[in-house]
C-alpha cells in the first residue's frame, strides 16, 4: 500500500501529465503498458504481454530495462512518464531498450517538470531494434515558464538487419532552458532511421542538437530532421551528420530554424559523408524567419503579437 506521500506525489504526476498532454487514463488502463517515475522512485508500473519493465532505483533517479518479447506486436502504445514537480533537483534515467526480433511498439513519454527553476535531468539511453523488429518513440516535454531545466539527454541506438527506428522529441509549451541533444545511430542491412526534433525556445533558452547516423549497412536508410522557432534572446546549434559508409545507403537531413526577433540567433551545421561510391547522401538546411504576414493577420482577427507568434509556432511544430 502506497504511503499518503507518495500518493501525493503519484496525483500530482498524473495530474501534470494530463496538462502535458498525455493520456491521464491510459495510466490507470491494465491493458496498457505503463511506467510512472518521479525524482527517483517508481510510482506506478504495468507490464502487458509481450512488454517486460525492469526497474532499479538509484540515489539521484532510475535504471530502466524495457524488453519486447521476439514476434510480439503489442496493441496499444507503451506510456512513460518521467519527471519532478519541486522546484529543484538532479534526475538520472539509464534506459534500455531491447527490441526483439519481429517485435513492434510504440512508446509515448512524457517528461514533465512544470514547477522547474534549478533542475537536471539526464537520460543515458542505450537501444536494440532487433532483425525486422520496428520501435516508434515519441518523447514530449514540459518545463513550466521559469526555463530552469538543463536537459541533457544522450543515446546510442543499433538497428539490426530489416529493422526500424522511428523518433520524435518535442518542446513547444513552456520554456526549454538549456538543452544538450546527442544522439549516435547506427543502421545495418535494410534498415531504417528517422529522427525528428522539435523546439520553441524563448527567453535565453540555449538548445544543442547533435545527431550523428552511420549507414553501415547495405540498403539502409536514415532521416534526421528539426524544426526550430526562436524568439526574444534564444540560441540555437543543430549539428546533422550522416555518413554513407554502404552500397545502396540513403540518407538525408532536413534542418529549418525560424527566429522572432532580432536577438535570437540560429545555426545549422550539416555535414554529410560517403565513403562508398554506391551511397547517396543529401542536406539542405534553411534559416528564416516567422512570416510577418501570417503575424498580421491573426492580429486582425483580434490576437495581440505574442500569441499570433504562438499559434504560427504550433503550427509549424506540429
């Protein structure tokens, strides 16, 4: 039986979760695999067939093993939700993922810290897509108004032979504050990697974004692609490499940064690499800024200037 402060702290999560978008229900659903954690204890956690979760607590946050059984299709999508609603604090996620052969799943998280003015959170992820097995991650966040979050989070993923690899990381409500994106990926025989990153940084939020994908392997296809709005004195560094090492790879990247105002500052830094003369790899990478017009014409339809932005921005993030 949970204690009274804990169950505080679990209505609290579900609570900022819902207002983060998540599915509030899918949380109390036995048919829906499920892993709440706040700080570094695991709140509530439900397992499906096919979908094993491992937990290890840790003094500053968690260690996560998530497996998905060979051949199983799981039904509905995997919730996850991490996150802290002090005001300050450090969390760790180790997290790994071992995505069977022939499995299929598709995971939601949420990362939520809607009071945050001296946060960390860390997230060292290391993921396994097995032979023919496909993993759809989609990761939002929400940090409250004060952007004090340094968020840092780092991956290595390994797509074996006919295996796929689908990402979406997103921040467009509240502030960012410092973010350091890291990502290396690696694509064997076939297989496939779209990655997808999206920013709304304002105030002096400061966002790296770093994605590195290595086309080892005969076939394989890779896509990173960002999307960044700055406004007032944010900055941001997107760095897009990609590296044509095997007969028949495809790869691209796809980077628009738009700024608002004139103390924002964008950079976008492709790099594309063949090593192997039968590899194609592709960039184009643009920097503009919000169209004054479409501005305009929301403010006449009775919107002030800063919301008029705010729904241009949504609806390129979307």
């Amino acid at each position: 039986m949970l204690s009274r402060a804990i169950e505080e702290e679990y209505r609290g999560m579900v609570e900022a979760y819902g207002k983060a978008g998540g599915n509030k229900d899918s949380l109390t659903d036995a048919k829906t695999g499920k892993l709440v954690i706040h700080e570094n204890k695991v709140l509530n956690t439900g397992e499906v067939d096919g979908i094993t979760i491992d937990t290890t607590q840790t003094e500053t946050g968690v260690r996560i093993v998530l497996t998905v059984a060979e051949g199983k299709k799981i039904e509905k999508p995997v919730h996850l939700c991490f996150g802290m609603l002090p005001k300050d604090g450090l969390q760790e996620i180790d997290f790994h993922v071992d995505a069977r052969k022939d499995s299929e799943v598709k995971v939601l998280a949420h990362c939520i810290f809607p009071n945050a003015v001296k946060i960390i959170h860390k997230m060292d992820a290391d993921i396994v897509i097995g032979e023919n097995a496909s993993f759809d991650y989609r990761e939002t966040h929400y940090h409250g108004e004060e952007g004090g979050v340094e968020l840092l989070p780092k991956g290595k993923v390994t797509i074996n032979k006919g295996g796929s690899f689908y990402s979406t990381f997103a921040i467009s409500d509240g502030r960012v504050g410092r973010m350091d994106y890291d990502f290396d990926i690696y694509c064997l025989e076939d297989s496939v990697a779209e990655l997808v990153v999206k920013a709304y940084g304002r105030g002096d939020d400061d966002i790296k974004i770093a994605e590195r994908i290595y086309l080892n392997g005969k076939g394989a296809r890779g896509m990173a692609k960002s999307r960044i709005v700055l406004s007032d004195k944010a900055k941001a560094v997107v760095r897009g490499e990609t590296y044509g090492n095997a007969a028949d790879s495809r790869g691209h990247i796809d980077c628009m940064e738009l700024v608002n105002g004139n103390e924002a500052v964008a950079t976008a830094i492709p790099i594309v690499s063949v090593t192997n003369d039968k590899a194609k790899v592709t960039h184009e990478a643009a920097i503009g800024s919000v169209d004054r017009k479409q501005v305009e014409t929301l403010m006449a339809r009775g919107l002030d200037e800063d919301r008029a932005v705010d729904v241009i921005v949504k609806g390129i993030l979307k």
